[in-house]
C-alpha cells in the first residue's frame, strides 16, 4: 500500500531524521570524494572553526581513501589547509 508507506515515512521516520537530504555543493562533493555522509557535518563544523571551505576538507579526506569511524581526521586536514592559506598570503 503506497499510501500507507508514504504516511510512515513521514509520521513515524522523518521526526527521527536531523537533516533533510539537500543538493549543495557539499553534498555533491561529498559523493564525488567518495566518502560517508557521516563525513559532511565534521567537514561543515570543522569550516566554521578553521574558516577552510568543507568541500575542500570532504575532497581531502576523499584524496585520502577515509573512511566511516575516520571522521575526526577532518581537523588535520583543516589545519593543514588553514596554514597553506596562511603562508600563502
């Protein structure tokens, strides 16, 4: 039952759900880096804190073939991004 399905998705799994799917450019990097969506809320906090863009940081980790439970490796590669932009300038 298609309705049926449809009611349970939206009464009883969405509430459960953080974040609805979007289509930006994190997302899409993100599946072009190949790694886990668990990655995207790491590279976006790690942004905010070190001001490296995340889809660099998710295209890194991605470079490095990281994978689920290597989240935190997010903060090297912000840092190491952040001093490349500083001796840069």
């Amino acid at each position: 039952d298609v309705m049926a399905a449809l009611a349970t998705a939206e009464e009883v799994v969405q509430p459960y759900m953080q974040r609805q799917p979007t289509m930006d450019r994190n997302s899409v990097v993100m599946g072009y880096a190949g790694v886990y969506s668990s990655f995207l809320l790491h590279a976006e906090r790690a942004s905010e804190r070190y001001g490296v863009a995340a889809h660099e940081l998710l295209l890194e980790a991605g470079r490095r073939g990281y994978v689920g439970g290597q989240e935190d490796m997010i903060i090297p590669i912000a840092l190491e991004i952040q001093a490349e932009q500083a001796g840069a300038a």
